[in-house]
C-alpha cells in the first residue's frame, strides 16, 4: 500500500519530535485507519491531518494508537475581484515596516494573533513552542522571508496593528493580520485590510486568500465585513501517538 504522507523536516526540526501529514483529503474512513496503522510502525510523535468532513471521530480500533485532537475548522476566505479602495477614514497612519527585525510590539502583537491556533490550542505543543513559532513568523515576515511587505498602523507613533502580505497559489495571500486589544473596535482592522486590498491591487493581484481558525469569530466577521467569502473549510487534526 502506497502510503499519501510526507515527513515535515521544518516542523519535526522546530517541535523536537517527528511530525508528518497525510496528504489526501479524500481518504475514506476505512483507508484513513489503514493508513494511520501503518504510520505507527514508523514511529511518528504527530500527524497532521486536513479533511472535508469530520471523519475521524468514528474511527474503530485508532484510539488504541493515538490520541486524536480536532484542532481547527481551517477557513479559508477568498476575494476573487479586487480594486483600489479610496472611500474608507482612519484615526492613523498605515505605514511600510521598514525594520529587518520587528520591535517587541510587533511581536507580541503576533503571539496574541495566534490565540485560536492549533498550536495555543493543542496543549500537548506547549505555551513556549506556541510563542515561540508566532515570534518566528513575525521575524521571518519583516525580514521579507515568508512576506512580500508587513505594513503597521500607527497611532501617535505607536503600532496598534499590523498585517503581512505575501503570495500563494499566485494569490495574494494575507498571513497574520492583528490589531491591539486597547485598539479594537476601532476599524483598524478594516483599515489595514482595505489598504492591504489596495497594495495587492497595485501589484497587479486579481485575487486574495486569508486563512483563519473557525472559531475566530472575530476575524470571520471582519473578512466577511470585507467583501471576503468563505472558500473552503478544512477540519484539522492533531494524532498524536500513545
């Protein structure tokens, strides 16, 4: 049997255990517990797992070999007919990051963007591994090596939110978008996505994705809020082996 997985060298290296994904997310409840018997002869610590419906909750005779974690409802939103947007106010000044490496605002702002994360979630992960992979992102996103631009908004010269643009898929692509708890309900967070619209837009972008968590029900809104539609919804899985 053709087993549809890949060891994840980034994460397994960055966690401290091996981690793998099944790739098919079409794999019948039958043939996901064949695959998943056969994963634990190879001594996996954590397979991720994405699928269109929530198939493993009736899996027979799996719960003898993992611990099976529903982590995220993974939703990805969609504007598929961008333009440059003019008509929209805010209180402050958004701005190119133009630091190699975020300030500690920026950062922190990222660990709370991550609240609803698989990762804060799944405590098995741990709190420190959580921070630590959200103060990589913002890192790695400043320093343009998983963003294409970090743009800030600024009030009286401090940052009160940001949000990280990139490409996938030939998509503009938004990563973590984040506003500050004493800032919200502002429209800030509209703010930065209708001047984040307009960066795309520029760049000659016909459409945008952002994933989120389901259970954000904030940033759901938002999007929705945006002209964004709900594309996709994935349930994701944590099996951790016992």
């Amino acid at each position: 049997m053709s087993i549809p997985y890949e060891i994840l060298k980034w994460d397994s290296n960055f966690f401290g255990f091996t981690v793998c994904r099944i790739n098919d997310p079409n794999l019948s409840s039958d043939k996901l517990a064949e695959v998943l018997k056969l994963l634990h002869s190879l001594e996996i610590d954590l397979i991720y797992y994405a699928s269109k419906e929530n198939k493993l909750k009736d899996l027979e005779g799996i719960s003898a070999f993992y611990d099976i974690k529903l982590v995220d409802k993974k939703t990805t939103f969609a504007k598929n007919k961008i333009n440059s947007i003019s008509n929209f106010n805010h209180s402050g000044i958004i701005s190119e990051y133009k630091e190699n490496y975020p300030e500690k605002k920026l950062i922190q702002l990222a660990i709370e963007s991550g609240v609803y994360s698989r990762f804060n979630l799944d405590k098995r992960i741990g709190s420190k591994k959580y921070q630590d992979l959200y103060s990589l992102w913002i890192i790695d996103s400043v320093s343009k090596k998983i963003a294409k631009e970090v743009l800030v908004f600024r009030v009286e010269n401090k940052i009160a939110g940001f949000v990280t643009l990139g490409e996938k898929n030939k998509r503009g692509d938004i990563g973590i978008i984040a506003v500050d708890s004493f800032c919200r309900g502002k429209g800030i967070g509209k703010s930065l996505m209708f001047t984040a619209e307009n960066w795309f837009n520029e760049k000659q972008y016909t459409s945008i994705q952002v994933v989120t968590q389901g259970e954000n029900i904030q940033a759901c809104r938002l999007y929705e809020s945006c002209g964004y539609i709900i594309e996709k919804v994935e349930y994701f899985y944590h099996i951790w082996k016992k």
